[in-house]
C-alpha cells in the first residue's frame, strides 16, 4: 500500500505574518488569529505529527511519500518510486 500525503508548502512553511482569518475545510468553524503569535506551535505540532506518523507507516506495510503542491507530480513520483526499487534490492 502507498500513501502520498498532499501538503502545500503553506502548511508546511506557516508563512503568515498579518491577522488572519483560517478557514476549516472539514465543517464551518473559522478562527481569526495572529499568526505570528500560532507560527512557533504550530510548526512544533505539525512536526512532531509527521516525524511520528511518517517512521510509523512501513511496519504497517505501508509506503509514505510527501508530495509538496509546489513541485511537479512527476518529481514526487520518481522520488517514491526509486526509492521503492532501492528497498525491494532493485537500483542501489
């Protein structure tokens, strides 16, 4: 099994610096803030979730890729598959 985890480098990055006003994309809720005050925790979290949950995916027998919405599907997709040939003992 494959998982390609979507992100757009925003998420990754937290660039915002002006009040803002986030937007739930999964139901209605909407929350107005100060990034630069949210920007330090929030990359701390996001970090701690994808260096827990990214290591853990291969003894699910599961492939984990990060594909940034900022670079081309072809580059993410070379990257997920030489590695794949590497840990099968194909390419060194």
């Amino acid at each position: 099994m494959a998982i390609f985890h979507v992100l757009d480098p925003v998420e990754l990055e937290f660039p915002f610096e002006d009040p803002t006003l986030f937007l739930s994309m999964e139901d209605e809720r909407r929350i107005e803030a100060n990034p630069l005050q949210l920007k330090e925790g929030y990359l701390e979290v996001f970090g701690r979730f994808l260096q827990d949950h990214a290591p853990a995916l291969p003894g699910a027998d599961c492939d984990y890729e990060l594909l940034r919405t900022d670079e081309s599907l072809e580059q993410g997709l070379v990257r997920f598959l030489s590695r794949r040939e590497r840990l099968a003992g194909g390419a060194p």
